[in-house]
C-alpha cells in the first residue's frame, strides 16, 4: 500500500513538472481544497446515515441506476435467522479481493463463505481493514453524476453492512453482473448471498429491530480489502 502510494505521489509531480498538469492556484490550495471537500461530503454522508431507520420505505417506487430507471423491489426482503458460528473462539473476519471480486468469510482459518461481488468501477473501493459500524435492514443510496452518467437514486437497498464511512457491503437489485467491478465503492452482493453475510456477520441485528450499532463487548466484524 505505502508502495503504491509512493508511486502515485511520484507520477504526480512528474506531471506537474513536465507541464502536463497545468494548476490555476497554487498546488498547496488545490490540494487542501479538494481534501476539505471530500472530507466534508464523507462527514455529511457519514451524518446522513446515521439518521436513517433501516425500515423499508413504502412509497420508494423509483430506482435510479447510471441515469436510467430500474425496477425497485416491490415487497421486503426476508430477515435471516441468525447464524451462529462454527469454530468457537474465533472471530470473524470478511476478506474482499479487488482482482477476483471474490468475498470471503472466514472463523479463524475455517472458510465459511465465498461470494462472487461487484466493487468499485465509477469509484474506487477503499483498500484497508475496517469494521463494520453500522448494519441496516434497508438503507437509501444516491450520488454519482447526471453530467457524467453515473448518478444513481436507490431506496431499500437491502442488507447493509456499512464498514468505513458511506461505504458498505450489501445486496444490489440493480444489476446482476456480480464478478465484475459494478459499484460507485460499494461492495455489491447477490440479495440472497447479502442476505446470509447480514445474519452471520456482527452485530446480530434482532428481528424486531431495523438498526443496529456495534459495541466495546460486540464489535463489528472485521473486514479487510485488498488487490
């Protein structure tokens, strides 16, 4: 990772240097302006989420995805049982892989999943290790671009398992290109593989609740992601 960002840095200002990127503003400005942007639309989205209810909205009937409308689905999904884990003592982890768009469920060294997914393609996916912060039965996505093609409108997006600020695992009714890169960052899952992760992951979200947090004493499983 630090390799790579090496790189990136260094291709960087060999542009700048040999005149290929031109700026209007010093670098150090255009720099910490767009950083402060991004940070904010994160913050906010990240704020946005939070006040959500993860219930299903009942008048959503318009999904939107690359500019072109797609059939929303029409009734709830179901809430899987919880499943419990099958090596005692040891804890759960979730490993993406960016080139074979493959997720993996782990306890301990016990492969207890393999799912074929959709990561970022009009965005980059988030390399790293995080943990799950918040699950939701349903959760509204938008963003994206009406200029470029690539705004997208999305109520009741089934079991969501946001891991680092608006990015999350989750199942997609949209497409159904799953092994290839389909997402704004998003992992994208099959709703009935989505539906499985949701119940196996923690925290365990009760069948009476909609929204569920982690806790010091039940955190959220790990997820890492990796090329």
């Amino acid at each position: 990772m630090k390799g790579n960002i090496h790189l990136i840095i260094t291709v960087f200002f060999f542009l700048i240097s040999s005149g290929v990127l031109v700026f209007k503003e010093p670098i150090a400005s255009f720099l910490v302006k767009n950083l402060s942007k991004d940070l904010l639309a994160n913050r906010e989205r990240v704020e946005e989420i939070k006040k959500e209810t993860g219930q299903w909205l009942a008048n959503a009937d318009e999904a939107i995805f690359l500019n072109q409308k797609v059939s929303s689905p029409l009734a709830e999904f179901p809430l899987e049982e919880k499943v419990l884990g099958e090596v005692a003592g040891q804890e759960k982890k979730i490993e993406i892989d960016l080139s074979d768009q493959r997720l993996l469920a782990w306890e301990g060294n016990k492969l207890i999943y393999d799912f074929p997914v959709s990561t970022g393609k009009w965005a980059p996916t988030p390399l790293g290790t995080f943990r799950i912060w918040i699950k939701l039965r349903y959760s509204l996505m938008h963003g994206g671009s009406k200029e470029k093609g690539t705004y997208y409108y999305l109520p009741n997006v089934p079991y969501v398992m946001y891991f680092y600020q608006g990015y999350g695992i989750h199942g997609a009714y949209w497409h159904n290109n799953f092994g290839t890169p389909m997402s704004h960052g998003c992992v994208n899952m099959a709703i009935s593989d989505a539906a499985l992760l949701f119940a196996w992951t923690d925290p365990f979200l009760p069948s009476d609740k909609s929204v569920v947090y982690p806790t010091k004493e039940n955190p959220g499983t790990e997820v890492i992601i990796h090329q």
